[in-house]
C-alpha cells in the first residue's frame, strides 16, 4: 500500500469517527423525546430524575415521616437569588406590567435578597421569565391564559405551566432531593454534620452533637454588618452542584405547608389550599437543627423576614 492510500484511509477514519461522535450527541437525547440534549442554563444545575428517600428519622423528629419521592428531572439555581438579580428583574418588571414589585432588601448586590413575600417571588419568576422571553409559569386563571403579574392572587396548582421553561419555585420534593445532593439518610446537604466553614448558620455545639461549631453567628457573616448574610456561594457545593443549601436565608417553596404522607408519590404539589406555604433550607439565624435537609417550616404569604429568600428552578426541558 502506497503512502498516499494510506493517508486516504486515515482522512477517512477521522471523518467517520467525527460523523459519529456527531450522529451520537445529537441523537442520544436525554429521554424526553426530542432527540436532542436540552442545554444546561448558565448558572443551574441539572438535578437528574428519580426517586430517593424524603424525610428524617435520624433525631426522633415526626413532621418529616420517611417516604419515597419519584420527582422529574429540572433545572435548579446554583445559588439564592441576590440582590443584584432582583433589582435587574424589578426594574424590566416595573415597566411590563408589574406594577407592584417590592424592593426588598439585601446586605449587597452578591447577597441574597430578603424582605420578600411568596407573592413577591412568584411574579419575579415571571417578570424574568418574559424579560427572557420564556414563557411564564403563574396565571390568575385555570385556564391559563392570564400571566400573573400584580395584585395577591391565591395560584391553585391549576394556575400552574408546570412543564414549560419559564422560572419558578421549586415544589418540596424538588428542594429536598436537590439539598440531598445524591446523598442517602445524611443530615446535611454535605453529610451528617455542619460547621461554620460549611455554611452560614447560628452555632450551638452545646444543644447539638452534629453540630461542630464554632458557637454564635458566622463570622463571616458578621462582616458588613447586620442581617448577617454571606456572598451567595461562599461555601462548597453538595454533590449535584448546588451551594448554600443550608443556612444563609430560608428558600421559599411551592407547596402549602401540610402533613406528609408516608407512601411512595411521583412529582408531588401539595394541597391547594392551606394557612402557610414551605420554606425550606434553615439561615444565617437559625441553629443546627433548621438548617437539615429534611428541617421543614412555613410561613404565611406576606411575610417577609429578613432570613427569608428564595431560589429559582426551571422544568428540564430546552
């Protein structure tokens, strides 16, 4: 065989391995139909479909009873959101319908946002839903044609886009296996205890064993002042990507706080009624105890503390 021959078999070697590997990325897909890979938004992180293990039996605890979540895949926020993306939302939203937007508040632009009602939330995830020009998830009507952009609306699980790429909050059972991280039976997003170079909580060494200290507020929280906060993503990520899960601020959730079953369920909503809906996660002045992945707490829907904010999800599709 002459050199030339075998630089043509090699050319096309190479164009078939290309082909290839091209026909495969293209054609594997992820399961939802499309044949395609749906992209990864900048700053999310994928939290893959399947069923774990939601609830707490470690410390004697009963409002958190051990049951199985079958939840989809979807898109979860890498942080809380901040200050800074607030206002950058607040101020499109302001001129586009939503009239009636909050301020809120926050130590700084790369802080967490706080001061902000469950209502508040739910028309900022859409007002940077169409700021994008996704489509919104909220709607004041069953049919679903009306965007929710101002006023308190009661949002019934019915006034819900569920699938679409709009933001929203995540539901409890998607907060709770993203804190897990793809860990089992663990306390914490990063196992079974906490300390203050984990997360930004308030400690209590004397109260709880998992808890490895130092006593009193973060010290890095301190600095700046009062509502003492940390830069969102100041401590490591748990094993799907996500950081803060535990302490900073409390996440506000879908769902409407209520009893929680123990049989298996596939992508629960919670009930459609109820006094108080979810917050999950513990904050910067919470104990040990509150900041557990399976720690659940609810408040009603104007409230707005300052240990109270809130992440962003989006359903896994492109």
């Amino acid at each position: 065989m002459t050199l030339n021959h075998r630089f043509l078999r090699l050319v096309c070697l190479m164009g078939m391995i290309v082909m290839s590997v091209g026909y495969s990325k293209e054609e594997k897909g992820d399961g939802d139909g499309t044949g395609k890979v749906p992209p990864l938004p900048v700053g999310f992180a994928l939290i893959p479909a399947g069923a774990y293990q939601m609830g707490d039996a470690l410390d004697g605890d009963t409002y958190a009873p051990l049951h199985m979540v079958t939840v989809s895949g979807f898109y979860m926020g890498k942080t809380e959101v901040t200050k800074g993306e607030w206002d950058e939302v607040r101020a499109w939203g302001l001129t586009h319908g939503y009239g009636d937007l909050v301020a809120g508040e926050g130590k700084g632009a790369t802080h967490p946002v706080q001061r902000v009602s469950w209502w508040d939330v739910v028309k900022w995830c859409n007002a940077r839903s169409e700021k994008e020009g996704l489509v919104a998830v909220y709607y004041t009507d069953v049919a679903q044609t009306v965007v929710y952009r101002t006023g308190n609306v009661s949002v019934t699980n019915g006034m819900v886009k569920w699938v679409v790429n709009g933001y929203r909050l995540p539901t409890e059972g998607e907060w709770e296996k993203a804190g897990r991280g793809g860990l089992v039976g663990k306390r914490f997003p990063n196992g079974d205890t906490i300390s203050g170079s984990l997360a930004d909580y308030l400690g209590d060494t004397g109260s709880y064993a998992y808890d490895l200290g130092p006593n009193g507020y973060s010290a890095a929280g301190q600095v700046g002042g009062d509502m003492y906060t940390t830069v969102v993503g100041s401590y490591a990520e748990n094993g799907y990507g996500l950081k803060d899960m535990a302490g900073n601020v409390f996440e506000w959730c879908w769902d409407w706080y209520g009893n929680l079953g123990t049989g298996p369920v596939t992508d629960p909503l919670g009930a459609d009624t109820g006094t108080g809906r979810v917050m999950r996660g513990g904050s910067w002045n919470d104990f040990a105890s509150r900041t557990r992945v399976s720690y659940r707490n609810s408040a009603v829907l104007s409230d707005s503390g300052n240990s109270l904010g809130f992440r962003v999800v989006r359903s896994s599709v492109p």
